[in-house]
C-alpha cells in the first residue's frame, strides 16, 4: 500500500506542482490510518488530493479505497520543495 501512495503523491501530484525551478521533493512527514482491509488479489485504487501548496510545502491527502469502494487508508503526507543550492 505504502508503494502505491508514493507513486501516487510524489510521482505524480507533488511533480506537477512544484513552484518554477524547483528541482523536486522529498517526504518530511507521512501518516497513514488503515481504516479497513482489502481482499487478497483484490485491486485497489488511489486518489490524490492536495490541501495544500505552498513555495516551501505541499500537503497531500490520499484515499485508497476497493473498486467497489469500500475505503482502505487515508495517507496524508508533506512534501518538502528541493531547491538548486
């Protein structure tokens, strides 16, 4: 589950993001309640919502439920903003 957060946050949503020159981020804060289990072989998908995002942070909220969408996790996670040195 951790795999499909990160994929899901940092791949993709805090990429995007990122303020112009910026070259990338990194987690500084990650915390994930597991609210229920998924089947085994069961496929799960995630959704990525950022609450907020600033020049130095970005904040993500991402819910993972089952497609017949049940809720699995909620992970919500803080991306610290890289700048060029």
């Amino acid at each position: 589950m951790k795999f499909v957060t990160e994929t899901i946050v940092l791949a993709v949503g805090a990429f995007i993001a990122l303020p112009p020159g910026a070259k990338g981020t990194t987690t500084i804060e990650s915390k994930t309640s597991f609210l229920g289990a998924a089947p085994l072989g069961a496929t799960v998908r995630g959704e990525a919502t950022p609450v907020k995002i600033g020049r130095t942070l970005s904040v993500w909220q991402t819910r993972i439920d089952t497609l017949d969408g049940r809720q699995v996790a909620l992970v919500t996670q803080t991306q610290l903003v890289l700048w060029p040195a």
